[in-house]
C-alpha cells in the first residue's frame, strides 16, 4: 500500500494523495472541473510540472492559464514552439539554450547566415501554424550515456557538453520534451499542449557567446515574450515603446550629451558639455550631503603596484575583471579596479583611537575594468567608470547608527531624483569567510538598522558576498523598471588581509569594522539611468540649460542679451537663440532639446520690460517680470521640484 503524503491548499484545507501520485492527477482528484486550465503547481514554492511525481507533503496551489505565476511555463514553451518553426526554416540549425526570462524568452542557435526580419516574420507564421495544431508536450527520460550518443547523433554538440556537465555534476538520467516534430533537453514545466499558446510576439536578435564565454562560438539569440491575453500584449509593446524612446543612447545623439570612440577605446564615454554639465550638478549634491553627515573627502591613485592587489585579495579572485600590469621602474602596477584598497591605506597612516571613530571617507573615485565586448551597453555597462565609493571605520558597536546614517542619505539623495525603491537584506552565502559570531553581529547591526528606519524590507537568504551580509537598494524608475541601485556591506575581509585595527578603551588593537557603501553607484550608469528616468528632460536643477531666451526679431537681440546677463549673474544657466530664424521654429527646437523654460521676446515685451514666459510641459505661462520669474526658477531649484 503506498504512503499517503499530506498537502495544504491556500484555504487551509489539507488533502491527503498517494506518494507517487502526479500533478495532473492530483488536478484531476480535487479540481476535475478546470483540470484543462491547470498548467502546473507550486509546492513549498518550487514550480513543478503536470508529470512531475510527487512524494512528500507540503504547501500547494494549483497554476492556472491566464495567471502571473503560470507566465514561466507559457514562454518557456513558447521558446520550444520557437525553435521548432526555426529548425523548419534552418534544418540545419543546431540549437543552444531556451529559456523564459523576466518579460519573455529567447532561443540560441548555430545557423547558416544571419536572421533578417523576413525571417523573423516567418519563423513567427510558422509559430502560429504550430500552436493551432493542439499538440501536446511529452515528457521521457533517458539515461545518462543513451542521452550523449543519441543529441551526438543528431550533431547537437552544445546539449551534449550540457549533458556531460550533468554528468559530472552526478545526474544519471535526464528529462526530454517532445512535442510534435520537436524534441528538447529540458527540465520543464511546460504547458499541456501548444493550443494554450496564443498570444506571443518575436522581438529582436542578438549575437550571444554561447554560455557567455567569448572563447565559444557566436550564436544567434532570438528574442520573444508571451502573454494569456493580447491586452496584456498591447500594453507590453506600448511600454517596450517608451522604452525605446527614452534609451539614453538615442537621446545621447539627439541632445548632444556623450560619445564613444571605437579608435580610443569601446567602453569609455566622452562626457559632452550637456550631460558633463548635469554630471556636475550630481556631484555638487552628493558633495554637499557627505560634508552634512561628516564624511571627508580623499583622493587615491589610478594605479598601484601588484603587492596591494594581491594582499587585496583581488588578483586572487578578480584578475580576469583587471587589466594587464604596467611595468614601472621593473615592478608591476596595475590601473586600480576598486577604491577600497587606496582608503585603507589612508586610514593606517597614523595609530586610531576607538575615541576617533567613525571616521568616514568617500571619494568619486576613478576605477577601471574588463569588461567583455559582448556586455557593454552605452553608459550603462562601461571599462572606465566614476564609483561615489565610501567607506566607514568604526566599531562593533556603532554599526547599526553608521547603517541607518548611509540608509538616510541613500533616502535623501534618491527621493531628490524621484526614484522609489525597495530593501533588501542579503544574509550569508553556503560559502563565506569569517566566523559564525562575525556574521551574527553584522546582519545583527544591519537588521537593527533597518528595522530602526521602519519601513518595509525583504530578505534575501544567501545572498550576502562571501565576505560580508548587505544591504541591496533596487531602485524603481518611471516607467517601472528595476536598477540595481545603492549597497551597504559591512566587510569581514579587508580588515583581516590589510590587519587594520585601532586601539579599544582596554588599551589593546582590535579589529576594526570596516563598511563598504556606494549610493549612485558609477556616474556612468546612475546617469545613463537617469537620463532614461526623465526621459532626457532633466528637471529644472539639474537643466545643463535652464532658460532659452528667443527674440523674435533682431531688434530683440539686444534686450535679450541683456535679460541673460542679468539671470547669469544670479546663477542661472541660460542660452539666447539670436538665429535669424521664425519662432515657431526656434520654440520647437527648444522644446526638443527638452529646455525647461523659454523666454519669447517681441517688441511688446521689449517696450514693457516684461518677459513672455513659456514651459516645456506647461505650455504658456503668459506675460511676467523678470524677478518674479527669477524667484519661481529659484524656488524649483531649492525644493529639486522634479517637473
């Protein structure tokens, strides 16, 4: 008689099933009147498939088409109905990895010749054909060693090197879906059958090292995403849409903010006045808020010699992120990777008293390092990068007040940018250094901090580095997006490899506590990103141009020169555009390079001494004098007013 196993419902209710019993059987036992519907099941969490057996209790519920949970399972075998209309336009196609993905899917493929969009546009009529047929998705296992000749068989050499890494990993079987002509290596879940996919769309192509190693071949990655309803669809694309509009690589050409020069370097950004000038304004801000909370400000070398970087631990665990050593007087320096190193040594340069700590250094530090061809993306994945790095010296004892401090700032400087965010608390990885006592007062301090803030955080088991718990910060744009955002680690690493102590109330070294925080991250990206975040209009503080002043005729260019004189003079940034051109032209030219405000100046305005005042969004604003308009700009800068 086989053993009964014990499964909670989200009602609360408890069924009791056979162990051995499968998914789609169970569906059948206690909901057989929408068994068609039900796609999966979640069970203490983990997605299972309808022929996944199942032999120990726990927490259930049921997936369904049509909800979030279930998206997974739809893309994931949309990507097999992908690669199986590709294998009938490319019969010789050998195929990569399919998975789903946060918004959707991809497939990698060996193919003859590159995909055009004729043949994305085919390949999706065939997906069409395909999923009207209704066939269902079979799964089988084979053994181990029958797996490696049979994928060898049908020359698919990138399963059968995913076989073997099974192999050695201890798997003696492996699963396969079928469905149709189309056969796959795979874990699964999938759906029951191809007529629950509907709603899909081909996206993009992209070239894509297979398994992300540049040494592998280049592979042909297309893109999809899936949805149970085409509204759902509609408002992805829309959103895909304004994502587009808003890339900061478009804007970049369109308001003139930086470059890349493929003869100087991939990866390194040519900052233009525009963007160098909101750049500016972004320091400014973050200078000012570290010299509130005591921080001092230091600046390190570029470059060190290798001795640094090997007791850093960094040539142990970081050297293919590094570039090669200089030889330098027959001694080996290497362009610095990260800022830590370099404030560390500053702090050792006299004997610390616990009477003179926290001691808080930051620095907009200048960090170099490899990054593979394939993964640089315009400002936001770059080899020379900005890092707003800081780091804190003090005692067991003070970390929780030096963590709520960062968590403040961290607060001020992103509700500034009219970013929201979210909290988590990343605890112990399996592997990781230091002491179980260490980890304890660390997440301690953190969590005592965070719960010291009171507002809502999530914790992330195991996602601590190997030398330190943290404090993760997503950051949530205006379209919705997720950034990686600021991090607060408390460091159980450095201060043992470096032997940085001080000397405690008992007259005897102890080791210091040493706090690794970055809120914006690299300049480069926080501002890539927040040029997506506005959408390239940057509000009215941190404007590289504040006011356009456009005279409509000549005899306004020198009343005009005049009124920028004057704003000048109290700080503004202003532009006057004296093209002899008609106003309408030059409002919509303002009105692209995305100009807060605009001062239109005729004849009347010149006779008044009054300004006609446009806004970018606004629109008019009607007749002003020039004070009034001076104090409201002033206003929105003081109170970073984020229109």
């Amino acid at each position: 008689m086989s053993e009964m196993i014990s499964l909670v419902l989200p009602d609360g209710s408890v069924v009791e099933a056979r162990s051995g019993i499968t998914v789609d059987e169970l569906a059948e036992k206690i909901l057989p009147r929408q068994k068609k519907k039900i796609i999966g099941a979640l069970v203490d969490d983990e997605i299972k498939d309808l022929r996944d057996i199942l032999t120990a209790g726990g927490s259930l519920s049921f997936l369904m088409t049509g909800d979030q949970t279930s998206l997974d399972i739809l893309r994931h075998s949309t990507s097999h109905l992908m690669a199986e209309a590709v294998l009938q336009v490319f019969p010789d196609a050998v195929l990569g990895i399919g998975p789903s993905i946060a918004d959707g899917f991809y497939y990698d493929f060996k193919l003859p010749r590159p995909l055009e969009p004729e043949d994305v546009t085919r390949i999706e009529k065939i997906m069409e054909k395909l999923a009207s047929k209704n066939v269902t998705f079979e799964r089988s296992e084979m053994p181990i060693d029958e797996a490696i000749k049979y994928f060898d068989s049908k020359g698919e050499v990138f399963k059968v090197e995913l076989i073997r890494d099974l192999a050695e990993k201890g798997e003696r079987v492996i699963s396969i879906y079928r469905s149709g002509g189309f056969e796959d290596l795979c874990r699964g879940p999938h759906l029951r059958h191809t007529g629950q996919i509907k709603v899909f769309k081909l996206l993009s192509t992209a070239a894509a090292y297979w398994r992300g190693d540049e040494k592998n071949p280049v592979l042909q990655r297309l893109y999809g995403t899936a949805f149970w309803s085409t509204e759902e669809l509609q408002a992805y694309l829309d959103n895909l849409e304004k994502i587009k509009e808003r890339d900061h690589r478009r804007l970049a050409k369109e308001l003139d903010l930086y470059s890349i020069h493929e003869d100087v370097g991939a990866g390194l950004i040519f900052w233009h006045p525009r963007l160098a000038m909101v750049r500016h304004l972004v320091e400014e801000f973050w200078r000012s808020e570290h010299l509130k909370r005591g921080y001092g400000f230091v600046y390190t070398p570029h470059i060190a010699q290798e001795v640094i970087y090997q007791k850093s631990g960094h040539l142990e665990n970081y050297a293919e992120n590094m570039y090669s050593p200089l030889l330098i007087d027959e001694k080996p320096y290497y362009l610095k990777p990260m800022n830590c190193p370099g404030h560390i040594k500053i702090f050792q340069t006299r004997r610390r008293s616990y009477r003179d700590l926290p001691i808080r250094y930051c620095e907009l530090g200048t960090v170099y390092r490899y990054e593979r061809s394939g993964t640089l993306h315009g400002m936001l994945r770059v080899r020379g990068f900005t890092q707003d790095d800081a780091h804190v010296f003090c005692t067991p004892d003070q970390i929780a007040d030096e963590v709520y401090g960062i968590i403040d700032l961290v607060d001020t400087l992103m509700t500034a940018f009219g970013y929201s965010y979210t909290i988590f608390l990343a605890t112990r990885p399996e592997k990781s250094l230091g002491s179980d006592e260490e980890w304890e007062v660390a997440t301690g301090a953190l969590r005592q901090a965070l719960e010291r803030w009171g507002k809502p955080y999530e914790l992330d088991e195991g996602g601590g580095v190997f030398y330190a718990p943290k404090i993760d910060i997503k950051l949530q744009d205006a379209l919705g997006r997720e950034w990686q955002g600021p991090t607060i680690q408390v460091d159980l690493n450095l201060p043992k490899r470096f032997d940085v102590t001080y000397i405690g109330p008992d007259n005897t070294e102890h080791e210091v506590i040493m706090i690794h925080r970055a809120v914006l991250g690299s300049m480069e990206r926080f501002i890539g990103g927040l040029v997506e975040h506005v959408g390239g209009a940057f509000p009215m503080w941190l404007a590289p141009t504040q006011t356009m002043i456009l005279p409509i005729t000549d005899g306004q260019n020198e009343y005009a020169r005049e009124l920028s004189n004057r704003l000048v003079a109290e700080g503004f940034r202003v532009e006057v555009d004296a093209r002899n051109e008609k106003i309408g032209y030059k409002i919509r030219e303002a009105q692209e390079m995305k100009i807060p405000y605009m001062i239109i100046l005729g004849a009347r305005e010149q006779e008044s001494g009054m300004i006609a005042v446009r806004h970018r969004k606004q629109g008019d604003l009607g007749a002003m004098r020039l004070d009034d308009f001076m104090e409201r700009c002033k206003d929105e800068v003081i109170r970073k007013v984020l229109n």
